[in-house]
C-alpha cells in the first residue's frame, strides 16, 4: 500500500478521529494514479477524478461518502471505434477504528485509503459491453468496415426479396395499363 503522502486517495482525519458528530467536506481532483477497470471501458491512468467527499465521525470509525466523477474512454463493443463516457457515482463506507469482521476497511493511524471504494463503485459503473450508440449496426462480416459509416451505400447491394416481388409486380402493372389501350 502507497504512503498517504503519494496516494492520491488518502484522506487525513486527524482532525475527526475520535470526535463523533464531527463532520467536514471535502473536494478533490485527482490525478487516477492506476488504471481504474479492466474491460473495453477504463477510467486511464492519468485521467482527472473529481471527488466530492463528505466525512462524518462516528463512535466506531469514520463514515466517508461521496460522489466521483470522469470520463471513461474505451472501444465501441460492436464496431470498435473509440468512446468516451462520463462516470459518474455514489458511494459510502465505514472506516473503522478497529479491525472487525463487520466492517471491510479500516483507518490507518491518521488516515483513510478511499482508493478500494473509488475503485468498486468506478469499476461497478462501467458498462460491459459499451456500445458507441444503442443501435450500432457493428462491422460488416464480410469486409470489416463499420456499418454506420457505411450507411445507405449497403443497402442496395442487399436484395430484399420481398422489394424485388414488389418491382416485378409494378413491372406488370406498367405493362397492362400500356397494354390496355390498344385492345380497345
Ligand atoms: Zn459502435
């Protein structure tokens, strides 16, 4: 584990430990020091995380809860190309004062590493299989290209049976209505 000094995520609470009912904001942008996820979606190292922290001092530790915000860049699951989404989420923990098997986290002499909760609720938020919009078309099968570039061009190509019935019967319609006329 990282010293307070260089983890970003380290919050002090000298000022609170041991004083229930005390309570203090606090804002935040960090710099994400290591890569937040590991899917198709990631808040990178180096991306800035905004942190809107509110920490409570209760009889057993220190509450900290929150709110994190980023962006989070990564590859269309469809069609490949590169997105980029906001992150945007909630959070809250006890940090007690004693190790407990209640509690997942502890204070560490004078402060708290939030970096494990950031990290879940981060991770948790990101989609799984991120897509650029809801109805990408993907890549085309056959030559790879990406279908929403594509466009109207594949269309034609594409021969729908049911417009090809429709031409042939407007062919023989056209065909009658020429016809008609000179029976009479
Ligand atoms: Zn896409």
């Amino acid at each position: 584990m990282s010293s307070p000094a260089s983890n970003p995520y380290a919050i002090r609470i000298r000022d609170l430990a041991q004083r229930p009912g005390e309570m203090r904001t606090l804002e935040r942008d960090i710099t994400v020091p290591e890569t937040l996820g590991a899917g198709q979606i990631v808040v990178p190292e180096g991306a800035t995380l905004q942190l809107d922290l509110r920490l409570e001092s209760l009889h057993e530790g220190i509450l900290v809860s929150g709110h994190a915000s980023a962006e989070a860049v990564g590859a269309c699951s469809r069609c490949l190309i590169e997105i980029t989404e906001p992150v945007e989420v909630d959070f809250a923990e006890l940090f007690a004062y004693d190790a407990s098997e209640d509690f997942d986290y502890q204070v560490h002499d004078d402060h708290v590493d939030c970096e494990p909760v950031v990290r879940d609720a981060v991770v948790l938020s990101l989609p799984f299989q991120p897509v650029c919009r809801p109805d990408c078309p993907g890549l085309d099968p056959v030559t790879g290209e990406r279908l929403a570039d594509v466009g109207e061009r594949a269309a034609p190509e594409q021969i729908d049976p049911r417009w090809a019935a429709l031409q042939e019967l407007r062919a023989n319609g056209g065909a009658n209505t020429d016809a008609e006329p000179t029976e009479r």
